[in-house]
C-alpha cells in the first residue's frame, strides 16, 4: 500500500499527497516547510498580480488568438526600435519582421476559412440565387421540355 500525508482535511478524508522522505506529512502540510510553502503561496500571488498589471498595461487580450499574439510582435518590435542601434537589434528586427509576416499571413487564412465555412452553413434565410442556382434550373427546364 502506498504511503499518503496523515493530515485530515476539513471534509475529514486524509490528504491525498504522497509523504515526503523519512516524514509523515506532505510538503505543504510539513511544519518544517511551512514558512517556505507560505513564501511560495505569496509568490503565486504576486505573479498572478503582475500578470494581470501587464496584460492590462501591454493590452493583450490572449495569445490564444491571431490578435493577441500579433499585438505581442507590435510591442516586441516597439521595444526593439528603441534600442540602440546594433547588429543583434538588426536581426531581431528581420526575425520579428518574418514573425509577423507570417502573422498575418495565418490571420488572412483564418478570415478567408471562416467566409467559405459561413458560405456553406445552410441558412433558413432565403438567399438570392446564384450563377449554380440559375444554371441548375436551366437544366432542369430543358430536361423537361425535352428535344
């Protein structure tokens, strides 16, 4: 049987937590660790803080997003423009120019795939016809004349 962490949680089950080596407790429930598993818990909350201190300040949304991430290039690009002037900033200026390049490139493709899918959705409004519309029904009518 594996070994877990003696602490009862405040629903009364033991902690689940594997012990640490020659201990009964798990890191966080240590009393020797203690203050470094508060120091830990501070930092986490400081960089959550932080992360959203520049999120806000850098106004990006999400890199989860073809917006986002070009907004990341913009900012990266602005900073490296006011360097000094340098070779290293020459190149990073060329690889930050291809980043966005194909930045946008990838952005292009994504509007273009969501007209075509949006094109083929069926849609209970009725649309005007189209040229395959009209051609279909051109085809339909001679067949049923007939030669």
């Amino acid at each position: 049987m594996r070994r877990q962490c003696i602490v009862r949680l405040a629903n009364g089950q033991l902690c689940h937590s594997p012990p640490l080596h020659d201990s009964d407790y798990c890191l966080m429930h240590s009393p020797e660790h203690k203050q470094e598993v508060q120091e830990a818990r501070r930092l986490g909350g400081l960089r959550r803080k932080r992360e959203v201190t520049v999120t806000g300040a850098y106004d990006i949304e999400s890199l989860s997003t073809v917006d986002g991430i070009r907004r990341l290039v913009e900012i990266a690009v602005l900073d490296t423009l006011g360097m000094e002037n340098s070779l290293s900033r020459s190149r990073t200026i060329g690889y930050l120019a291809q980043v966005a390049l194909r930045t946008l490139e990838v952005g292009e493709l994504e509007q273009r795939i969501a007209i075509l899918e949006q094109s083929i959705q069926p849609s209970n409004v009725r649309h005007a016809p189209t040229v395959f519309d009209v051609e279909t029904k051109l085809l339909e009518t001679n067949e049923k004349e007939g030669p």
